[in-house]
C-alpha cells in the first residue's frame, strides 16, 4: 500500500478536533488507519471497544479510513503497517515540546516513518476528552464539541 498513515491517539472520546484531523489526513493520503492506542498515564473512561466504536461510527463516510486498536508501541505498530507517516494534530504551543519527543523517539525507534503534524483549526484549539468527559459527566453541553453521531451516545454512557 502507497502512501499509508497512521493517526494515534488515547481518542476518550473522540471530539469534533480529531475528526477535523481525520477528514484532512484522508485528504492527504491514500488509506488512514485511525489507530486507538494506549497512554500508559491516563486512565480512561471508554473501554477500547467502545472508543473504536465511536470512531467507526464518525468516520462511516469516508471509505479510504479505517480504526483499529493496538495496545503495543506506535513505532512497531507503524512498522508492521508499513506506514509512511504518523499524524499528529497541534493544538497550541503547550503541546510541541511533548509532541516534539514523542516525533523524535519514534524516529529513533522506527526510522522508516515520518511525524507530521497538521494544525488543529481555530475552533478546536481548546477542546480535549477530558474536558468534553468532565462537562458531559456534570451535565453540561457537548454538542458542538462532539459528533452528532455519537453525542447522545456519550452523554448516556458518561451520566450513567
Ligand atoms: N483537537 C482537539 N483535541 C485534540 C486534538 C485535536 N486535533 N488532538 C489531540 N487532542 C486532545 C486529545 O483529546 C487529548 O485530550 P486528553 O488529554 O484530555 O485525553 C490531548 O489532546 C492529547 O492528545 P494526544 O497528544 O493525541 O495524546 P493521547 O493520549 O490521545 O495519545 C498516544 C497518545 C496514545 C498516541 C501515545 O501515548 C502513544 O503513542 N502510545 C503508544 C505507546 C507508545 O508508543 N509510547 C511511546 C511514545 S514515544
């Protein structure tokens, strides 16, 4: 497979930043796998399953995307993918110093693939799962911070 990428991420759950990341990554590249991987410091809120199934269910239209789970190292995984890049998305400048090791040890790690990063745009800038989580959990309101799709999904799911 030519041109091949990978976008990781904890996705607890996924917000309307990620998929705006999805749709210009498919853009980008020929097939996408939207990998749902683990943060060995969070603790999440989502089983795998659930979070693949949110996902799955955001991006049925876009038929060069695909989600997948792995609970291994990204730069194995993008090697057993044959992946030309790793996708990342950058929200502020609080994010590149971490972003910015991650990139450079997987590049040591996997020297075959390469990190990009797309911008995220103005509107997702201070969107997170933590705080899409924390404000569906005291009842406030995530539309517009989530899919459609998946909203009622979240809040059932999160307010028990
Ligand atoms: N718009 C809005 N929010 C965004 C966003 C965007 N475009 N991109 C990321 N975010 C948010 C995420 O929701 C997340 O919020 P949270 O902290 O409240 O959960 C936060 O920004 C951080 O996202 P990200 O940097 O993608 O971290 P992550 O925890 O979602 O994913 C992994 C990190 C899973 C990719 C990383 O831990 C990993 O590679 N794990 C595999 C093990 C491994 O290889 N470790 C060695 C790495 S060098």
């Amino acid at each position: 497979m030519k041109n091949l990428a990978i976008y990781p991420g904890s996705f607890d759950p996924i917000t309307m930043g990620h998929l705006d990341i999805i749709h210009r990554a498919a853009n980008l590249f020929d097939k996408l796998i939207v990998v749902v991987m683990v943060n060995p410091v969070k603790h999440c809120s989502f089983t795998p399953a659930e979070r693949v199934s949110l996902i799955e269910q955001c991006v049925g239209g876009l038929n060069n995307v695909t989600v997948e789970y792995s609970d291994g190292l990204l730069a194995e995984y993008a090697k057993q993918k044959n992946a030309t890049a790793i996708i990342k998305g950058l929200r502020a400048l609080s994010d590149f110093e971490y972003e910015f090791q991650m990139a450079l040890t997987n590049k040591k790690l996997n020297p075959d693939v390469e990190t990009l990063f797309l911008t995220t745009t103005a509107e997702n800038m201070y969107l997170s799962s933590s705080m899409v989580r924390q404000i569906a959990t005291m009842g406030g309101d995530i539309s517009g911070f989530v899919p459609d799709v998946i909203h009622k999904q979240i809040i059932k799911r999160l307010k028990g």
